[in-house]
C-alpha cells in the first residue's frame, strides 16, 4: 500500500507526471488537433481510474 507517508526512492519523487504533455503530441500527430485533445482527455482518465483501483 502506497500512503504518501513516507518516500520510497525507488518510486521517484512526490510530482505526478503531467500527462498530456506526454500523450498529446503523438496522439495529435494520430488523430490530429480535435482527435488528438479527444484521446489524450480519455487517456487521462482512463490512467487515472486504474491509478484509484490500486488505492483500494
């Protein structure tokens, strides 16, 4: 279980990563600007939801 209480090194720093920036230049370049926005949004969420399930 990961709490935030202490600092695991191996786990990096406390910052989460700023996704979009990671996935919208290749989902853009994909799907261009609007499809781009649309699968990068979704992306997003669908990382954040597993993200919640390893907290349970």
């Amino acid at each position: 279980m990961i709490d935030g209480r202490i600092t695991v090194p191996e786990h990096g720093d406390r910052d989460m990563p700023v996704w979009g920036r990671q996935f919208l230049p290749g989902d853009t370049r994909k799907y261009g600007q609007n499809g781009g926005e649309i699968v990068t949004t979704e992306r997003i969420h669908g990382l954040a939801g597993y993200v919640q399930t390893l907290q349970h």
